[in-house]
C-alpha cells in the first residue's frame, strides 16, 4: 500500500469517526432532553399534588421559628390560619371587609378583629402607628390592591420585619380570574424591581407564596432602626 492509499483511508477512517462522534453527542443530547422533560413533568406532578392550604403550615411553621411580636393578616376568611398562629406571636391583629369572618377568630387576651377595609385600617394606623414584625397579605388578590396593600402597610413593618403574599403562582391560567387567584402574581413582578428597601421571592407551588424581608443590610444585627 502507498502512501496515498494509507492517506485515503485515513481519512476515510476520520469522516467514519466524526460521524460517529456526532451520532453520539445527538443520541446524548436527546437523551439528557427527554430526561430533562421527564423530570419536569414529574416536578408538576409533584407540585399540583400539594394541597392548596398547604401555606397554613409552612407559615405557622414560620411564626414559630420567628416569634412575631406583631402579627397582621389581611383577608381572614374562616381564620383558619389566624388561629393557628395565635400561640406563636405576642399580639395579633385580623383585618377583614366581611363582620362574620370575627365569629371565625378564636378567643385570646392577644387578638383583636377589625372589619373595615384594609385602605381603613392602613389611614388609622397613620394616626396610632404600630411595628410589625409579620404580615400577611391575603384580602383582594387584583395587582392594584396587593401593590396599594404592599405599600400602604410598608412603612410600619419592623427593619427585618417579614411579609407574606398569597395566591401569587396559580397553577394555570383558569386560576388567574377573579375569584380564585385574579392577577396578584403581577404585582410581584411589579414589586420584583424595586429590592432596595425589601428582598424578595415566591415558592412556586400553587396557589403560590411570595416571602419579603424588609431591609437594607443582609445581617439583621447591622440594620439601622432594628429594636
């Protein structure tokens, strides 16, 4: 064999071996693809199987990790999480538009039920301020309301103080009309560009929950104001 012979079957050898190289890097590819979308649908799977209460806990779980001294909810509903919290926090305050949602509220030295609207409740705290340690904003779910809500009781959260938002990751689209979730998940994204005074994030399992720390250092010990 000469030496053009050896030349022409080597590079017949490399052509052979580039294009067995590229079949493998495409079967890897699709492969890891087709993992990638199993693992997806699994982790939606998971996701809408959680029971849409399921923020009760984590949020107790947290209150009592915290030891809130003040403790605000917007939207009380039944009370169901308001009572769960009562044994976590010094004192607690439920705002609700709706007289009967009081009947819902347990018993406790510690408690207090308003029934006004949370625009009544923000005007009377300008008048008797108040720190608070966690709040829970959970009364109209439109982008407006939680982002008038947000920034109407902002000023009297603690430096470190921590906010709550519900209903901010609703599953699909039929969950974003008014009645279930609406738009609240808007007004995060608003509120997502403004992280100078606040830090900012939402669990994404439906119906979703939005956790803010108001700051302006990252170590709580070294915030100004803290008390």
């Amino acid at each position: 064999m000469n030496c053009d012979d050896t030349r022409r079957n080597d590079r017949q050898l490399s052509r052979s071996s580039f294009r067995h190289l590229v079949s493998l890097l495409f079967r890897r590819r699709f492969s890891f693809r087709d993992r990638q979308y199993r693992l997806a649908d699994q982790q939606a799977v998971t996701l809408d199987s959680a029971p849409e209460n399921w923020h009760e806990s984590f949020i107790e779980h947290l209150a009592s990790v915290l030891k809130p001294r003040v403790c605000v909810e917007l939207g009380l509903y039944r009370c169901e999480l308001f009572n769960r919290i009562i044994s976590h926090a010094q004192r607690l305050i439920g705002v609700d538009i709706n007289a009967e949602a009081g009947n819902w509220m347990a018993k406790s030295d510690k408690v207090q039920f308003v029934h006004s609207t949370t625009d009544e409740f923000a005007a009377t705290l300008r008048e008797h301020p108040i720190l608070i340690d966690m709040l829970f904003i959970d009364a109209d779910h439109s982008k407006r309301a939680v982002l008038r809500d947000f920034w109407n009781f902002f000023p009297f959260v603690s430096p470190q103080g921590i906010i709550i938002l519900h209903d901010t990751h609703p599953k699909n689209n039929d969950y974003t009309q008014p009645g279930y979730c609406g738009n609240a998940y808007k007004a995060i994204e608003e509120l997502s560009r403004h992280t100078d005074l606040f830090e900012i994030m939402t669990i994404p399992v439906h119906p979703g929950l939005t956790l803010c720390r108001k700051r302006t250092t990252q170590l709580s010990w070294m915030e100004v104001g803290i008390y």
